[in-house]
C-alpha cells in the first residue's frame, strides 16, 4: 500500500467484498493492520494434534465408496472407479436424478451391484454418514469442497476432493486441522500428477538427470469459453457455477493442475516449501467479447461484470531459493497447455507444445525423437509401466486419471500414506487466495503459509512409488 489513504479504502472495500462473500473480513483475516503478510496468516502453530505426514490408516479390504456430484467429472469417476478391482461405489449423490440414473444403469450393464442414490441439496451429509461408506470421493461445484470433505472426515471417512480443495486460506486450514484431528486421509485428486511425461520427469528428477532444478513452470491454459456459457441441461456446469466465480474473484483460481506436478518434483512440503508469491492478472476481456458476439452486445451476458482477469500469471519463491511460473487463462483462443518446464543445472524438460528434453553436454538443442522416445523408456515411471496400458484403454485424460484412481485405491488396500496429502492440498491450493490478495493489492508479495507446520523440514521429498 503506498499510502495510509490506500490502504483505508483497501480494508474498507476488502471488508465489504467479504462479508458479501460470507467470508471472513480481512481485518479478522490478515491483522488490524491490514499488511497481506501479518498476524494469523501463520499463525496456526502449533496445531493441537499430531502431524498428518507421512499418515497410514488401516488396511481396507474392499474401499467402499460415495461419489459426491455425477456431473461431467462424476458420472466419468463412476466409469474408471467401477473397473478397479477392491472398489465398489456404494453410494452416489447429486442434486440431477437423472445423473443417478444414468449411473447405476452403468454399473449395472457392468454386472455391479446398484449404489445407493440420494438427491437432495442437503443429502450428502447423509450419505458421509452411513456405515457402508469408507471413501467419500467429491466431484461437485468448487465451493462445496472444503464443507464436504470436512463433514466426511468428521463421519470418520476419508476423503477425496477435486482440484481445487480449497478457496480461502481458513478453508485450507480447516482441512489441515480436521485432518489432524480426525486422523483420516484427505487427497486432492490432483490428476496431472500421474500423466505419463509428468510421472516420467519426476522420475528423472529423483535420479537427477537434471541436475538441482531451480525454476520450473506449470499452467491451466484451457478455452472454457463455450463451456463456461453452456446450461447444465446442454451438458454445461451446475448453475453456470464457473462463470459465477469468475464475477467475484480474480487471481489464479484453479492452479494445481500446473503446479502439482512440479511441486512433488521439487519436494515441495517435504525438504522444501512454498515462501512467498506475487501474482498479476491482465484485465477481463475475453468473456465479455465472446458473450457479446454469441449472445449479443446487450445481452446479460454481454453487460455482465468478469473480475477474473484472462491470464493470471503468479510467481512462487521457495523457502529453498528455487522460483515457480504458475498461469491461468480459460478465455483465450488458444491450444491446451499445461507447460510443464523445468530447468536445472544439468538440463531441461518441457512438456508443450511437443514433448522435449536438453541435456548436458548438448544442451543448446533438444534431444532427436529417437533419442527423447529412448530417454522416455529407460525412465519410464514404475505406475505406468505398470498400470498405463489398462489406463490408456479405460481412458481419463489419456489414461492419468485412471492411474490416480488406482494409485489411491492401492494405497487405501494396503493402508500406505497417499501420494498427496493434506499438506498438499491445502498448500496447492492456497495459491487460489494468495494470488487473488496479491492481484488486489498491485501484486504485493505475500507469504505462503507453512501447512506442515515445521513437518517440511524432516519430510523426504515423495519418491518414485509402484503398485507391485
Ligand atoms: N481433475 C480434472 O481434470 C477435472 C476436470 C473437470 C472438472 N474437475 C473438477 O471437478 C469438479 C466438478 O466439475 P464438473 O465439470 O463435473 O462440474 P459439473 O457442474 O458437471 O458437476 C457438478 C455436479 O455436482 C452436482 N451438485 C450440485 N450441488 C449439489 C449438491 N448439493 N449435492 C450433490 N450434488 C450437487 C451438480 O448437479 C453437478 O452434476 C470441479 O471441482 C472441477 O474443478 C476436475
């Protein structure tokens, strides 16, 4: 804040925007003094119970499981759950009963018992509490995340959520401190970190092929805008609830795509751990032309006011010295790209827009095909080799959202920690409020809270894992 002015008006809008959010103000958020980097930002040391790290939980013969939200992701989440063997969905939830439908008729044509189905706005809390639940595996709206999993893990489930898990950093925290209490695992279904490249480059990274990686850079570059608009009775989202968000908030709001992947690869949580970030958004422009040209230049979707900037690019330190490129841009005509780029002192990868490596000592050209496609077999991730045939066949993203799904189930079967936990998802998605704060207050660096609470500094960073 460059003026006491300023940051008055700053506390007074902050204040306002918040209580219209329900949320917390600021004030009670950030300190009196309204400085983004006070008082309770961390300030939740220490936590009353035990660390989480490294939990493992009792093995589970057969992992009984409730779908949260049949929609796009959902009803695709019933598909590859049903084909693992020692899952079995239980029970299924969402407020469209025909989605119900929809999936019991598949997993009845696959010679699977029916699950359960409820469909009231308020019945999810039911289904968290009955007795043939261990799993509660939640594909709803954003906002209902962090509500959902916490009630979950206080019915004593576990519970899994999809990305982000959180919108704010109380949330975040709530995670991490019902976590702790409960002792349940809580994982956020953070996909992209089982996509075969990502899987190969951490691999890579362990036997350190790339030397000490310093900077590396992940994104969420995805043309949403059709969607965005579509009715949930066209196949659009419930109550456009995207495009909702996208009219009260700006910043990065779904970042870990991009940055799960390059947060396990540089131990992120265990060795090392997000310090500060600074974050800026270019000003909305693209939903309002697009709403303009389909819907018309007075139409509600024309006149509407998007805070959500088109690209949000956000730059994370390490406590470690080491920086992060996180972007965000759904309303860009431009190709998919997740960016996946990491550099050390030995070489490079880079995912988009074709796969390609460098490396040391002939490093100012990327490797020929033959040598990359021969570099990509020796390094091959162990949970592909293994499991990435089946996974290409039952789909998902190319087949990584089948791995997680099986990855997780292995791990609940077994009674292994979970390849990411709640420090994870809670540090993860501490970016979505961050870089909003930072955005709001002309990108001031901002702290990063220390989830783990100290844990980081003991913790292993996560190694090349199997499912033998
Ligand atoms: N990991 C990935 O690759 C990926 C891809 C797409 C979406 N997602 C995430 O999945 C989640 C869902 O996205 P989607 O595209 O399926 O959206 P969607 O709108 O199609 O699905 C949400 C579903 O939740 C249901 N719902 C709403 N309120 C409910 C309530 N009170 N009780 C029960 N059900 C309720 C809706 O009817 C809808 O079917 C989002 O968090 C999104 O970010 C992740």
């Amino acid at each position: 804040m460059s003026s006491n002015r300023t940051r008055r008006e700053f506390l007074k809008i902050s204040a306002l925007g918040a209580a219209a959010l329900g949320l917390a103000p600021l004030t009670q958020l950030f300190g009196q003094s309204g400085d983004v980097n006070s008082a309770k930002l961390n300030s939740r040391l220490p936590g009353t119970h035990a660390s989480v790290m490294g939990l493992t939980c009792e093995p589970l013969e057969t992992v009984r499981i409730a779908i949260i939200g049949i929609g796009m992701r959902g009803s695709e989440a019933v598909r590859r759950l049903m084909q693992i063997e020692g899952a079995r969905i239980t029970v299924i939830c969402d407020v469209v009963g025909e989605f119900l439908k929809e999936a019991n008729k598949r997993l009845r044509e696959a010679g699977h018992p029916e699950a359960v189905e409820y469909s009231g706005p308020e019945d999810w809390m039911e289904a968290c509490r009955r007795d043939d639940v261990d799993l509660v595996y939640q594909c709803t709206p954003w906002l209902m995340h962090t509500p959902v999993a916490i009630y979950a893990m206080k019915q004593g489930k576990h519970t899994a959520i999809e990305v982000p898990a959180a919108f704010s950093l109380d949330e975040c925290w709530q995670l991490v401190d019902t976590a702790e209490e409960t002792r349940r695992h809580c994982m956020m279904l953070e996909n992209c970190c089982y996509d075969f490249f990502e899987l190969a480059t951490l691999n890579m990274a362990r036997q350190d092929l790339f030397g000490e990686i310093l900077h590396v850079e992940g994104a969420y570059i995805h043309d949403l805008r059709y969607l965005k608009f579509l009715d949930q009775k066209d196949g659009g989202y419930y109550k456009h609830w995207r495009l909702e968000y996208s009219k009260k908030h700006n910043g990065n709001p779904y970042p870990t795509h991009g940055l799960g992947p390059i947060a396990q690869i540089l131990g992120i949580n265990r060795g090392d751990r997000f310090d500060y970030l600074t974050s800026m958004s270019t000003k909305q422009a693209g939903l309002s032309r697009y709403a303009a040209e389909k819907f018309g230049p007075d139409s509600l979707e024309a006149q509407s006011n998007y805070l959500l900037g088109d690209m949000n690019t956000t730059l994370i330190r390490t406590v470690k010295g080491r920086t992060i490129k996180i972007q965000h841009d759904t309303t860009s005509p431009r190709p998919y790209d997740r960016l996946h780029l990491l550099t050390g002192t030995k070489g490079m990868a880079r995912k988009y827009p074709d796969e390609a490596i460098a490396l040391e000592p002939n490093a100012h050209s990327f490797l020929r095909p033959d040598e990359l496609k021969a570099l990509l077999t020796k390094y091959e991730h162990p949970l592909s080799r293994q499991i990435g045939e089946k996974a290409k066949k039952v789909g998902g993203h190319g087949g990584m959202d089948f791995i997680m799904d099986y990855r997780l189930i292995y791990c609940l079967h077994n009674g292994l920690p979970l390849d990411q936990d709640v420090y994870d998802a809670a540090a993860w998605s501490s970016i979505v409020h961050l870089s909003e704060k930072s955005v709001q207050n002309k990108s001031q660096s901002i702290d990063v809270p220390d989830f783990t609470r100290g844990a980081w500094k003991e913790a292993e960073p996560w190694p090349v894992v199997t499912v033998d």
